[in-house]
C-alpha cells in the first residue's frame, strides 16, 4: 500500500493508465492527482487505497424496482472516486469537494433526526447495514470527488452509498461482502438513514457494473442477469442532456409514486403490484378509481407495461435486436409521461425542463433512435440514443437551449464498484 505522494508519482509515471483506461476510456491522471493532494492536506501523507463507484443510467423500468418489478440499467464511466486511509478508532472524517466535511463516531449506528438528508446519515446508514449483516466496521479518513451529476437522475446518492460499503467492505471485510449486499446495505441506509424511499436498482447497478437485468421478485434475493451487448458496434452514442434541474428537494413527489403504487396494491390485499394479478386489475379499475384515484390507476397500468417492457428489452439486446430496443425505449418514455406522470412536478409546473429537453429531442431525431426522461424524474436529465454521426450536431442544438456542457456522451462502465489501486 502506497503512502498518497508516492501514489501521486505512480499516477504521474502512467502507473494506472491500464487501469484508468478501462474505467473511463481515458486515463484521467489530473483529476485523481488532484484528488490525492487534497487528502494530503486535509489529513496528511498516509498509506491510501483509492475506490470507486459508477454511476448509473436505467434503461428500461421506470419506477418499477420497489414495486418488485423488472429493470434494465446499465452502470456509466461517471463516478465517485475516494482516497481512504484507515484510522485506529471508530471515528470517520469524510471530505466531499465541496461540501463540508462530514465527521462521525460509529460508536452509535441509530438513526439520528439531525441527519436525514445528509451525506453522514448515509455514511452511519451504511455502517449499520454492513453491522448488522455481521460485517466488520471501523474508522477511516477520506476525501472523495464525483462527475456524478447531483439530483440529475444517475444516481448520485447511490453511488455514494456504494462507494462508501465498498470501503468498509475492502477495508476491513477482506471484499467478502458481495455486490448484491452492497447494494442493499446502501439502500438500507437511504430508506431508515437519508429517509427517502427509493428502490434498490440504482444501487444495484452501481454495485454491479455493465448492461444489467435485474428481477425484484423477490427483493431479498434479486435475479441478476447481465447482458452481454457491445453497444459500441451499433453506431449509436447514448448521451444524457442534464435539464438543469433538480430533483433533490422533490422526495414526497417520488414517495408518492411508490405511495400510489402499493394503494391499487393494497386495493387487492397485497404489498406491491408484482403480487397483482393484472387482468383483475383491468377489471376493477372503476371500483380502484373511486378508492384510489386517477393518478394511482395511471400510475399502476404504467408499472405492468413497464415491467414487462425492461424484460423485452433485455431480451432484445440479448438477440441484438436493436431496432425494436430503441422502439422499447421510446414506448417506456412515452408511459413514464403520460400515465407514470413524473416528467415535472405538479407542486412546480411552471418548471418543465424535461418535458422541453424530450420535445426538442423528438423533434431533432425525427423518428430516428430513442428517447426517454432519465431516472426518477421531476427534475433531471433526458436519455438519448442516436446515430453516432448525428450527435454533434445534436449537442450543438440542445446546448443552445441548456447551456454548454448540458448534453453528455455516456461510455458505459462494465465493472461496479471496486479498489482502482
């Protein structure tokens, strides 16, 4: 294990180029150099290991995760990269670029009221779920970066929860603790510790890495299946365009979701609509619009649809069929803005970055390749597949409307979180 100038030496000589290429599709040596001086200044020249973990984009299953549904996602070269030195208490030092540091004992992993919504309610979230799963915690100091877009829709908070169990995980439990418990122990902390109740597909893809199927049948034990697809062959570039909102102030429009959701469930005695049968459903939507309302119903016959679209999806690259892919997407878009309703929020119509970024998209591709609103939704970032030789001038039209920089071209990142060195 390195001390952090010596790291910075290694990084400067081209000693993770092979490493950094893979991950980013660069060697991105400047900003893991700069990361590493930061922690020297914050808490000094000491034996580091440096890890990351991606963010992610959903390709297909717009909210259907907590619903026990089906999801495609697909984890990007955009991430959360920390440099962490052990410590000899129990105390943990955590500084984010710009953001003050975070500091905590794990002497108490009770939720604290103070903490909701921060990133140390997070980091104690997450030392409880490794805790109580009988991993090892302890201390550490770190200092981390990310270019994963905050409340843009890939996932930030996800990808911080990972990163932060994949560093208890590599360094006091040996990397025994697998991804899939990652990725739950990160949820864990963002439902009981952040207090927002989101699913478990954005930390799962984080975790996990690649273009990936994952089945929420069952929750405790999802159904993984990656996807062996070299998007690179198709002559199509996937990018996001960032709306230039957030949807970081907007959980009780998400809780809704899920919230309206579980009534049209509860409406037949269950828990989520996996366990619905979807044909009593159709027949008793009069009888679930006078109990549940409009919304839910739109709502409910979204996650059917959804479900069973991520499933086709997946199955469509699988056979490389990738016209009837995009055809998929576009369809999944369409559903998460007319019945799942969550392009803009109804507390701020007024904003409605979203709705705007897929007009203009629709407008530009003219029936060429996809599109589709980007994560949670409300507020956020639109996904775009088009024709490799269109995305130039694609970037130049939106980013008269967004700003420069808005539209991003997606590299996707076939490992999860990991050690990088």
């Amino acid at each position: 294990m390195l001390k952090a100038r010596k790291m910075i030496e290694l990084i400067n000589a081209g000693g993770l180029d092979d490493s950094l290429v893979f991950l980013y599709g660069s060697a991105q040596r400047e900003r893991y150099c700069e990361l590493l001086e930061e922690f020297i200044r914050q808490y000094g020249d000491r034996e580091i290991t440096l890890i990351s973990a991606p963010g992610r984009v959903e390709i297909g299953g717009n909210h259907t995760d907590h619903q026990h549904g089906c999801v495609l996602a697909a984890a990007i070269q955009l991430d959360i990269i920390a440099v962490v030195s052990l410590r000899d208490d129990r105390n943990v030092h955590m500084k984010s670029k710009g953001f003050p540091e975070d500091c905590l004992t794990l002497e108490d992993l009770t939720p604290k009221d103070r903490e909701k919504g921060t990133s140390a309610g997070l980091i104690r979230g997450v030392a409880a779920g490794i805790n109580n799963l009988g991993g090892k915690i302890g201390g550490f100091d770190a200092c981390t970066t990310s270019d994963v877009l905050k409340g843009s829709g890939i996932s930030s908070s996800a990808a911080f929860e990972v990163l932060v169990a994949a560093i208890f995980n590599n360094l006091y439990n040996d990397g025994i603790i697998s991804h899939t418990d990652e990725a739950k122990i990160g949820q864990y902390a963002e439902n009981v510790y952040f207090g927002k109740p989101s699913g478990l597909m954005d930390q799962m893809a984080s975790a996990t890495g690649g273009f990936v199927g994952i089945d929420f049948k069952d929750p405790k034990n999802p159904v993984i299946s990656p996807v062996e697809f070299d998007f690179k062959k198709t002559g199509y570039a996937l990018c996001i365009v960032d709306t230039g909102g957030s949807h970081a102030d907007l959980t009780s429009e998400y809780a809704a979701i899920k919230n309206e959701m579980c009534a049209v469930a509860g409406f037949f005695g269950k828990s989520v609509l996996r366990e619905v049968d979807e044909a009593k459903f159709i027949a008793d939507i009069p009888a679930i619009r006078n109990k549940c309302g409009d919304r839910a119903v739109l709502r409910a016959l979204h996650f059917f649809a959804d479900t069973r679209r991520a499933e086709q999806e997946k199955n469509t690259l699988q056979k490389g069929k990738f016209e009837e892919f995009l055809r998929l997407v576009n369809e999944s878009g369409r559903s998460s803005f007319m019945y799942n309703q969550n392009a803009y929020a109804v507390s701020d119509p007024a904003f409605q970055g979203i709705s705007v970024g897929l007009a203009l998209t629709e407008r530009f591709l003219n029936g060429i390749g996809a599109c589709r609103l980007q994560g949670g939704g409300f507020g956020g970032t639109v996904q775009v597949f088009l024709p490799t030789e269109m995305l130039a001038g694609y970037q130049n039209e939106i980013e008269k409307v967004f700003g420069e920089g808005s539209c991003k071209p997606m590299r996707i990142r076939a490992d999860g979180s990991r050690i990088v060195e």
